[in-house]
C-alpha cells in the first residue's frame, strides 16, 4: 500500500513523530511519501494515488495553524475528500490552554471535506516518548490494516 504524509514542524518535533511514523509504516510493507508543508503541494497533487494520507501540523501562536500547513488546511475545506483515508497526527505543548488544537483544527477540516477518518486524531507532547513511539507504531498498524 501507499501512505502519503504531508507536515510541517519547526523545531523538529513533529518531523520526529513524522520519521517514527515512516519507519512503522515502512516496517509494515507500506511505501511512504513525505512532503514538507513548505513545498507547497497543492490539495489537488497531495490526495492523488496513495491508499492513505497523514497530515501532521504542530500548534502554534495561540492555538493557530502554523504557517506551514495553513494555506493547505485552509484549501483541504474546499476540497471533496469522500472516498480518501486521512489520519490527522501533531505536536504540542501541554503548558498551552489549547494542547494540540491543530489536530483538531485539521481533523474538523478533513472530516468537513467527506474524507474517512483512519483513526482519532494523536496528540504528543513536544518529541515523541517511548508511550507516543508506541501510538504512533499502533497507529502505523491501523493505517496497514484498513
Ligand atoms: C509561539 C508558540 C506558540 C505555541 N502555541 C501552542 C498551543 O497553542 N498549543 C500547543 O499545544 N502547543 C503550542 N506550542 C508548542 C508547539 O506546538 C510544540 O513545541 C511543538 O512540538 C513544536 O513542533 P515542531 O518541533 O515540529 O515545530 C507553541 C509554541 C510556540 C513557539
């Protein structure tokens, strides 16, 4: 099967969560195809031929998309994504009041769009633990699995 993941990160920690994600997915037999948000790649290009999606955005500012994902959620909402699998993943900080709004921001979109949902929204704090390893290798299993 074919995964096609798009994020944005910043500092690294979701690159990280992204690159944990990868492995478990390649482990399982599964071809994986990252993009950088910062690419740029339209919607259109993004939900093309793969047989699942990720998306994995950080939070930023107060309980914002972060540049590097806004402009594609923002095109995600005008888009028909009936019949596409999509999982939603991020980053964020506890010590926020919003802890990882951006999943949920991102899922709303997607799920708005018509997309089936894979699995609920992971939410980790900052670089991933030996705990969020494990959701996100799970979450790899249930993305092979559908
Ligand atoms: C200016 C700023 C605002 C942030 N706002 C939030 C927030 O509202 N909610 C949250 O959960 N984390 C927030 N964070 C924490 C980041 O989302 C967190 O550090 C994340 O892991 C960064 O991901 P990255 O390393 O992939 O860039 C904020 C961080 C910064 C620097």
């Amino acid at each position: 099967m074919k995964v096609k993941i798009i994020y944005t990160s910043l500092t690294g920690n979701t690159k990280e969560a992204v690159d944990v994600l990868s492995d478990a997915l390649t482990d399982k037999g599964a071809d994986v195809e990252a993009f950088d948000g910062d690419d740029g790649i339209e919607v259109a290009d993004f939900f093309t031929d793969a047989d699942a999606y990720v998306i994995a955005s950080y939070t930023d500012g107060d309980a914002e998309l972060p540049d590097g994902i806004i402009d594609f959620a923002d095109d995600v909402e005008d888009a028909d994504l009936n019949g596409f699998n999509v999982s939603v993943i991020g980053t964020g900080d506890t010590s926020y009041d919003d802890f990882c709004s951006a999943v949920d921001d991102i899922e709303g979109r997607v799920k708005e769009a018509g997309a089936n949902i894979i699995a609920p929204g992971l939410k980790i704090e900052l670089a991933p633990d030996d705990e969020a390893t494990e959701a996100l290798k799970q979450l790899a299993a249930t993305i092979t699995s559908i």
